[in-house]
C-alpha cells in the first residue's frame, strides 16, 4: 500500500494497492481511491517512479473508459476488453 501526496501543497490525494508481476515487468494497480484534484499528471509521473523503483517496464491499472480519454496523453493504451454477463 503506498499514499500518493500532492506536489502542490503536499496533501494526502489517495491510497494505493499495487501487486508486482515481476515475470512480466508490470506493476499492477490493483485499486487506487482518493481526489487527485485534476493532477492526472502527477499521479502518472507517481505510478511510473513507483513502476520504475519495482523493477519493472510498465504499469497497469483497471478503469473505466472515460479513464482512458485522460491518460492517452501519457501514454496510457487500452489493453483488455471487460466482459460481464448480468442475469
């Protein structure tokens, strides 16, 4: 579990719970909560350091798709499609 701060005023942002795939290199979110306050930058720039001090190449998370629109211009490509069948 690690905490995300701020940049600007060092306030705590969010909680995060990672899992390393060292196989694979990927540093899997694996849930994240908190207000980032629009600072998506921040929190790629965080995710990446954090990806980078693991070993690994790449990080990954699950969102929704509205999540993808912001991240593209970090880098972020989509990856999975997510099927659910409700009855």
């Amino acid at each position: 579990m690690y905490f995300v701060y701020s940049d600007v005023d060092d306030s705590l942002m969010g909680i995060v719970v990672v899992a390393s795939e060292i196989s694979d290199k990927i540093l899997l979110v694996l849930g994240a909560a908190g207000d980032v306050n629009n600072q998506w930058e921040m929190l790629d720039k965080d995710y990446t350091e954090l990806a980078k001090s693991k070993g690994c190449t790449s990080y990954e998370f699950r969102a929704r798709r509205g999540f993808l629109r912001t991240f593209k211009k970090f880098g972020i490509v989509e990856k999975y499609t997510v099927m659910r069948k409700t009855f």
